[in-house]
C-alpha cells in the first residue's frame, strides 16, 4: 500500500528549530510533488508549503515563508521541512502528503504534532 | 478564518440526507475545480470528492458533489453513523501554488 511517514516532531521552545521528515513508499515518489498540510489543535486545514518533484519549484504559504524550507532526497524516497523561529501559532499536527500538480492530494501520512510552547 | 466558508456544524439523523456547502469567490471555487475531504475522528483527512464530483475508487455513492458559481455543495445520502466525521472542502489557487481549504463542518448524526 502507498504510505507515508511523518517524523521529528515535539516540543519545541518559542524562536527554536525543528526539522520534520516524511519518509514515502510502494509508490514512484519522482512522479509526485510533495506537500505539508498542517492542523492546529481543534482547528481546520492549512496548507503549508509544496515541492516540484525535481525540486526546482516551492512554494509557501504566506505564515511561514522565510521561516520554513522544503526539501525533497529523491534517492531517499523522502521530503523534509526545516522549521526554524517557530512560533507558538505553529503548533499543529503536520501531515505530509502527495500530489500531481494542482491535482488535490490523494494520500495523506498520519501526521507528526509540534508543539510550541516555553 | 479561511477564504473558503463552510457552516461550522450540520446534522440528521440515520438514513436522512445531509447538505454540507462552502462557498468562496470568483478567484478561488469560481476558477478552479473543488475537492471534499473527510477526517474521521483522529485520523488524517481522506479525499471524498475530486473534481467538483468525481468519487475515488472506495467512496460509495452516496456521496456526491456539485457546484454551481463561486460556491460547492457536498451531499450525502442516507447518512449513517460512521459518517460522523469533520468534511472540508479545498481548491487550488493559482496565485498562491497551493491549497485553500474551508474551515470544516462537522456532521453529527443524532
């Protein structure tokens, strides 16, 4: 079956760092771009940030650019999100997920929460 | 608050049919195509509903979706309660080169 498998959240103080990783398998993860869709807690959706399958497209949303870098290992089957200055509004469970481009994503991992907070 | 507005709850009872809309603008659902997701309790959101209303391989029928302008509808018929879920409509936009979602309703089957 297609899986995902999100890692690395946790606890995590108010300006520190994070890196999130997302592991893919039994499926062609070259054919796919990649996205983090986020969920705080009790709340709806939000669409964080994507990666072209080569890597050579991103795009953000307006919350966390400049603080958040995606990035994909091909050889490694895996996406990643760097996040650094977190702030305590970025605490949510992270899904990573799958995509052809502007097609909606079809398989969701089973999320990693990070929470922010002193 | 989101760009995309879905009514916070919707409920009926077994066997009954549920309406869940969410309506956006001419930049968001009157350009592009709407999904549905569905997140059972706990678990990751499920795509429902793709392109308007095309159902992926495993979603019964008794889901279905139309649209009709700037806004979407998501119906569901004979509800049961293994339809108690939170239902969230998303599009692409095109200025961002990502998801907007709506901000969820949440069926309740009494």
């Amino acid at each position: 079956d297609v899986q995902l498998v999100e890692s690395g959240g946790g606890l995590v103080q108010p300006g520190g760092s994070l890196r999130l990783s997302c592991a893919a398998s039994e499926f062609t993860f070259t054919n796919y771009w990649m996205s983090w869709v986020r969920q705080a807690p009790g709340k709806g959706l939000e669409w964080v940030a994507n990666i072209k399958q080569d890597g050579s497209e991103k795009y953000y949303v307006d919350s966390v650019r400049g603080r958040v870098t995606i990035s994909r290992d091909n050889a490694k089957n895996s996406v990643y999100l760097q996040m650094n200055s977190l702030r305590p509004e970025d605490t949510a469970v992270y899904y990573c997920t799958r995509s052809a481009y502007a097609t909606p994503p079809d398989c969701w991992g089973q999320g990693t929460l990070v929470t922010v907070s002193s | 608050q989101s760009v995309l507005t879905q009514p916070p709850s919707a409920s009926g009872t077994p066997g009954q049919r549920v309406t869940i809309s969410c309506f956006g603008s001419s930049s968001n659902i009157g350009s592009n195509t709407v999904n549905w997701y569905q997140q059972l309790p706990g678990t990751a959101p499920k795509l429902l509903i793709y392109r308007n209303n095309q159902r992926p391989s495993g979603v019964p029928d008794r889901f279905s979706g139309s649209k009709s302008g700037t806004s979407v509808s998501l119906a569901i018929s004979e509800i049961q309660s293994e339809d108690e879920a939170d239902y969230y409509c998303a599009v692409w936009d095109d200025s961002l080169n990502g998801w907007l979602f709506g901000g969820g309703t949440k069926l309740t089957v009494l």
